[in-house]
C-alpha cells in the first residue's frame, strides 16, 4: 500500500483488498476492489471470511489470537518455512 502524502492514512490501491483497522484500532473494514461483473480471486475472498468471522463470533477470534500467542510462547514447531521448502522434500 502506498503512503498518501497529503495525510495519514494510507491507499489501497484499487485492483486490491484488504481488513485496515480503524477508530484507534478498535474496528475492523474491509476494503475489496470493483470487480464489476467478475469474482473475487480465493484471497480477497479468504479475507471477506475472516471478517465475516470477526464481526459474527469475536469470542473466537480472542480464542484464536489466545491461541498463538500460547503456540508462540511455547516456541511450538511448525514445520517447515517456505523458503526452506523444495522438490526435494517431496515424497
């Protein structure tokens, strides 16, 4: 996202989506591009569902964000980074 010079806030730029938070932090909006007559690509949808899931059942997102910061703490291994990952790790 760029940086709007006259203020500050920041663009979305308009073939993007995006949660941005607002009122300090303490809300959630989303932002999705006019796709006119197309779909969403999977992403912007992913995103569409976990704001849906936020504004429907904030209890589960508290339970969630609880829950990595547990596996964070307790330095839990989650297997391979991306960058580590290769043709020859495939079985």
């Amino acid at each position: 996202m760029a940086q709007d010079p006259d203020s500050n806030g920041t663009v979305v730029p308009p073939t993007e989506a995006a949660i941005v938070t607002s009122g300090n932090m303490t809300e959630l909006e989303l932002v999705l591009p006019d796709m006119g007559d197309s779909d969403l690509p999977e992403i912007a949808i992913f995103l569409v569902a976990c704001a849906m899931r936020f504004h429907s059942d904030p209890d589960f997102v508290h339970e969630q964000l609880e829950w990595l910061v547990q596996a964070h703490d307790s330095e839990v291994d989650e297997g391979m980074r991306p960058d580590q990952l290769n043709s020859a790790n495939d079985d």
